[in-house]
C-alpha cells in the first residue's frame, strides 16, 4: 500500500521537454490543468500529496519519477541518463533527506532513471535503456540488496523507459504492450496485453487497488476492469507529447 506521493508542478519550459513525439508542443495552460487533475487523482486513491514549485531550469523537471526510486528500506537519487536533466537531482534529494528512511545515491559513469525500475514486491526489474546503463543498474541491485531486496536487468529494445511498456498492477497481473508481451522473465505474471494502437496505456498506475490509466484507451481500460480493478482515467495528452506518461508525473510510496 502507498500513503504517499511527492509531484513536481510543470513549468512554462515543459514546452522544450525532449521528445520523440510527433504530436506537437504541449500547451502549458492544459498541462497545468491535467497537472492539477492527476493530484487529484492521487487524493482519491489515499495519498498525501507534496507540491514541488515548478523549476524553470529543467524543462522535463515535472517527470519526476525519473529522478528517485523510494523504497520501504531507503532512498535512492539516480543520476538520469540525460544530460539536460542531471541537475533535477539535487532539490529532490532535499525532499527525500526529510524522509524516515537513509538516502543512497547512484554515481557516474553509472546512470538511471527511475522510469526504468518497476518494483513486484521486494523485487525491482531495472530496464536497460539509452537512460539506464550496467553500471547504473549494478549500483543499485547492491544497494537494494544492502536493504534485503533484489533486482535483475531486462534489456529494452524499443521503449524509452522500461515502464513505457510494462506495468504491474500486483496480484499477479502485469500490463504489457509490445516487446514485453512474451518476454521469457515476465513469464510467471498474467499478462493484461494492451494492444499496439492503445500501447501509451502500458504506462499506467497500481495505487492501492485502484489503477491510474490514460484517458482515450477504452480497451486498455476494459481489460483492467474485467480483471477487477477500479479505473480511474486520467488525461495526460499534454505530457504525451514530451514523452511522458502517467507514472512519470510522482513518486509514490
Ligand atoms: C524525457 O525524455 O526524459 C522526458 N521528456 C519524458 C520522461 C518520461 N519519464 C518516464 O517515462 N518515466
């Protein structure tokens, strides 16, 4: 169960975020908007939620999910893989300092962003992607090790991060779209396929038996459904167009 989760408001600069979407700039009034509408979709689900001011310096600095990992035994700041965002670090690494629990660090030449590590209990899949290098994923297995969990590596293809296509939502049940639909370490889950024309879906989030899903997927929304979860849907298209999907907007914990 969560209790918590911490939120970086967008700033006027999401406009320049990095890309590979060919859908357009976002539009920041609408991005503030559905900002606003994803904490209150946190609330519903139980969570407290922390505001971070909106930081100009970083345009992509609202996807913050990339910049930490929490877990219930410590904290870990990353060192993202991309360069324009390294410095999004230091002001969450102030937040998690106030947290109940020791904060850990990856270093260079090890990178990672937390976009790439989906947790299954104590276990944490690391994606190896264009962000996340051997050396980052190295760093944290012994991290997470030194606090009684593990972590393997699962080396991505196509996605930017590893949650862009795979999402667990417990119970067993993990959302796949694409390369993850038959991958061999994912064997062992029921896998909920999102298909390829509703494949932004794959991204969505398990908060305390309610699951976050991307508003415009009927279908991925139906499959979530029938398995039995309650859906709520959540529009985030403004953010889609700089790569971001619905776990990338908190950390949650
Ligand atoms: C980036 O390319 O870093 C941002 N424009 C999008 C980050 C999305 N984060 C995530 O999937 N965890």
């Amino acid at each position: 169960m969560f209790s918590q989760a911490i939120v970086r408001t967008p700033c006027k600069n999401l406009i320049n975020g990095i890309t590979s979407a060919a859908l357009g700039k976002p539009d920041y009034a609408r991005a503030l908007l559905q900002h606003r509408h994803y904490i209150d979709a946190l609330k519903q689900c139980g969570l407290k939620v922390t505001v971070l001011a909106a930081d100009e310096t970083y345009p992509d600095s609202t996807f913050i999910e990339d910049t930490a990992l929490i877990t219930p035994g410590c904290s870990i700041i990353t060192n993202p893989g991309a360069a324009s965002r390294k410095g999004e670090v230091e002001e969450i690494a102030t937040v998690l300092n106030n947290l109940d629990r020791p904060v850990k660090r990856i270093y260079a030449p090890g990178t990672l962003d937390a976009g790439d590590v989906m947790m299954v209990g104590s276990h944490y899949y690391i994606g190896l992607s264009e962000r996340t290098n051997a050396e980052g994923a190295r760093q944290l297995i012994a991290i997470l090790n030194n606090h009684a969990m593990t972590g393997s590596t699962i080396k991505l293809d196509r996605v930017l991060h590893l949650k862009t296509g795979v999402s667990y939502l417990e119970n067993n049940y993990m959302v796949a779209a694409g390369e993850f639909l038959s991958h061999p370490d994912f064997r062992k889950f029921t896998i909920l396929k999102i298909n390829a024309e509703e494949s932004y879906a794959a991204n969505c989030v398990w908060i305390n038996d309610q699951v976050l899903v991307p508003s415009g997927h009927p279908a991925a929304q139906k499959t979530i459904e029938t398995a039995g979860y309650r859906v709520i849907a959540v529009d985030v298209s403004e953010f889609q167009k700089v790569d971001g999907g619905l776990s990338c907007l908190s950390l949650r914990f």
